[in-house]
C-alpha cells in the first residue's frame, strides 16, 4: 500500500508533469490567466487523467502485450483518451449539466493535451500494475492542478503590476514557471522512487 | 515562374525566424524544454521532428483530396503517428543511448501542435510542393530554436559543447541550467529577445 501512495506524491509534487515534465504547457501558458478557469481546467484533467491511466493500463496488459502488439501502442492509446473524452463529455452532459457547464469547454482541449498521452505512455514504461496506475494518473492531475492554480494566482497579481514589454505574456509565465519549478526541486528529497 | 520561385523560398524561409514555430508561435514547447539540456538531444530531436513533419507533410498533402473533411484530423494522426512509431522504432534499434535520453517525448511528438497545427494551417489548403516547403522549413526553424536551447544550457549546464570541455577547469559548471528550471529561464529569455528584437522593426 505505500508504493502507490509514493508514487501519488511523486507524481504531484516532486516529479510535478508540468514542473519537471514540461507535459501540458498548452494550457499552462493558455488558460493560467484567471483563477477560476485554472480551477475548472484542473478538474476536468485531473478526471480525465485518471479514467485514463485506469483504461490504457488494462488496454495495455489486456491486449496489447498478450497479442505482443506493443509497437501500436501509442496510436491505441491516442484513440482510446479521445473516445474517452467523448465519453466522459456525455455523460456529464446527461448526469449533471451543471457540471458539464463548469468543465464542458475544457474537455475537448484535454484530447489533444500531451499531458494525457505522455502520462499513458509513462505508466506503460514504468510497468505499473493497475492500482499503482491509477495512483499515478491522480497524482499527475493533482500536480497539474496545483501548478495550474499556483501560476493563474500569480499571473492575476501580474495583470496590475509593470512588466518589461518584451516579456509580456510567455516569456514572464515562463520566467514565473522556471522559479516555480525550482521551489518545487525544494521538494525532492522528501520521498525516493526508482 | 519566377514568383512562383519566390513564393517556395517564401514558405521556406519564412519558418526561420518571422513564424518560427517555437520562439514566435510557441508551439511545440514540451519537448523544446525537456530534451535540450544537451547539444546532441536537441540535434536528435529536432532530426526525429523534420523526419515527422516532412513526411506526414508529403504523404497528407498526397492524399488530402480523398480524406473527407469530418474524419481528416483521426486520419492526419494516423499518418502522423505512423511516422513517429517509424522515428521511435529507428532509434531504439540503432542508438538506443539517445533513445533512452528522450525517453517518452519522441513518441509525444504526435501531439506536437507543431506537426498538427502545419497539416491544419498550411497542408490541407496548399499545393504538395509548398506543403513540402513549409514543412522543411518549420521543421529548421524548430531545430534552431531547440539547438540555441541546447548550445546555451550545455555551455553553461555542463560547460562544454557536443562533450568537449570549451572551459578550463577553473569553470565551476551552472547545474541548474541542464535542470527542469533553467529550461524554462533559458527558453523564458530567448522568447523575450525575440519579442525585443521583433517589436524594433
């Protein structure tokens, strides 16, 4: 029980997918502006990230390595999160519209988010059995979020205050992201993994 | 004919520094960051991206007319993917070194806005010849981009360049730039130069 809650924290904190990763800059640099859509986008991906790190791993140990199809392993993952947005996209319009409206426009911008795939095909590197998986993809969402709310706090302050011109925009998120990241190299040593 | 030339020299060059696809456009950046803590990964990478682009370039460009509009952008990851799958297979069986240091972002690079983006943007609406064109030169422009990264962060990370000490050995080496965060003050501050640079004009 302890290897896949260490794998939770290093997924959220120490090896953090933005912070150390570089996974899911898109909306990092895209949707990080205001709070509360950092909030709505680190929910819908923290999900989607989940559902997904449950669906490749039993694809993948299920499928893939029985029928010894392992080099088609990227394009069946690639198809299997963008049916599961889908998916996922419809039930939440049915179950609980008032959800869908909360999340709705973020989830078709999640399919295409490297975030998700880089997380199927780490898992599926790394050898992670179904639990430890799971754990994985939760803890990655969870470290998106934290990292998508840390920046979309600061970059509000920002807004009012006097940048050089030539760093508006990216190049400050950057600057903000590369001052984060060390912070959170503070973090390493707390747990080891591999 | 001859503006014909120039618009192939156009749509070549123009990847190069005006619509680079990294520092102007800021596409593509998971694995600008991640990758170039060295000279020889970035060279790989931006190698493994040119080899990806420039056939899902040729081979959509190719076949555009016969994918019906609803369904092109599954049937462009395909081709996408199936080029990347080749690129990932090739270096695992013939440099399993640099396969191993880009560890998952050679098969990343089917979500690489770049290679999608171009195919969207550019591709479906244009003739194979400048398709292919725009391609070669989005793919340089990436591999100038990246490769600064990696020239910068190698000279001051490690204090070499392709593994040759340049320093003597009084240089005590910036380990935080071949870190996650010096990727992003390296990128954070060549993306500022070029905004300077570009705002001049």
């Amino acid at each position: 029980m302890v290897r896949p809650l260490i794998i939770f924290i290093a997924a959220a904190i120490t090896n953090n997918f933005i912070l150390t990763y570089f996974l899911g800059l898109c909306p990092f640099l895209g949707v990080s502006a205001k709070v509360s859509s950092a909030i709505g986008m680190g929910f819908a991906a923290t999900f989607v990230m989940t559902m997904t790190a449950i669906i490749t791993n039993v694809v993948d140990h299920l499928i893939l390595r029985p029928l010894h199809l392992d080099f088609l392993q990227m394009i069946v993952f690639i198809f299997v999160i963008a049916v599961l947005v889908q998916f996922v996209e419809m039930v939440i319009k049915k179950a609980s519209p008032s959800l869908y409206k909360a999340l709705g426009i973020f989830l078709p911008l999640i399919t295409t988010n490297c975030i998700v795939l880089g997380l199927a095909l780490l898992g599926a590197m790394r050898n992670y059995n179904l639990i430890e998986n799971t754990f994985f993809g939760f803890g990655a969402g969870v470290g998106f979020t934290i990292a998508l709310l840390l920046i979309s706090g600061i970059r509000e302050e920002l807004e009012v205050r006097d940048v050089p011109k030539a760093l508006k925009g990216a190049p400050i998120t950057l600057l903000i992201a590369g001052l984060m990241a060390f912070a959170f190299m503070g973090f390493s040593g707390i747990i080891t993994l591999q | 004919m001859a503006s014909n030339n120039r618009n192939l020299g156009f749509e070549f060059f123009k990847g190069f520094f005006k619509e680079n696809p990294v520092l102007v456009q800021l596409l593509g950046l998971c694995s600008v960051l991640a990758v170039s803590n060295t000279v020889v990964n970035s060279i790989s990478m931006g190698i493994a991206v040119l080899f990806v682009l420039f056939f899902s370039s040729f081979v959509i460009g190719l076949v555009k007319d016969l994918i019906p509009s609803e369904v092109r952008i599954p049937a462009f990851i395909v081709v996408i993917a199936t080029f990347v799958t080749i690129a990932d297979l090739f270096l695992k069986a013939k440099f399993p070194d640099i396969s191993k240091a880009l560890g998952p972002y050679i098969p990343l690079i089917v979500v690489n806005c770049i290679i999608l983006g171009r195919q969207e943007a550019f591709t479906k609406k244009n003739k194979l010849l400048p398709s292919i064109m725009d391609a070669l030169g989005m793919s340089a422009g990436y591999l100038i981009a990246i490769l600064l990264m990696g020239i910068i962060r190698e000279i001051l990370g490690f204090g070499s360049i392709l593994g040759f000490r340049i320093f003597g050995s009084s240089f005590k080496p910036i380990l935080v730039m071949i870190l996650p965060p010096g990727a992003f003050l390296t990128l954070a501050m060549l993306i500022g130069f070029m905004n300077f640079i570009t705002r001049k004009e």
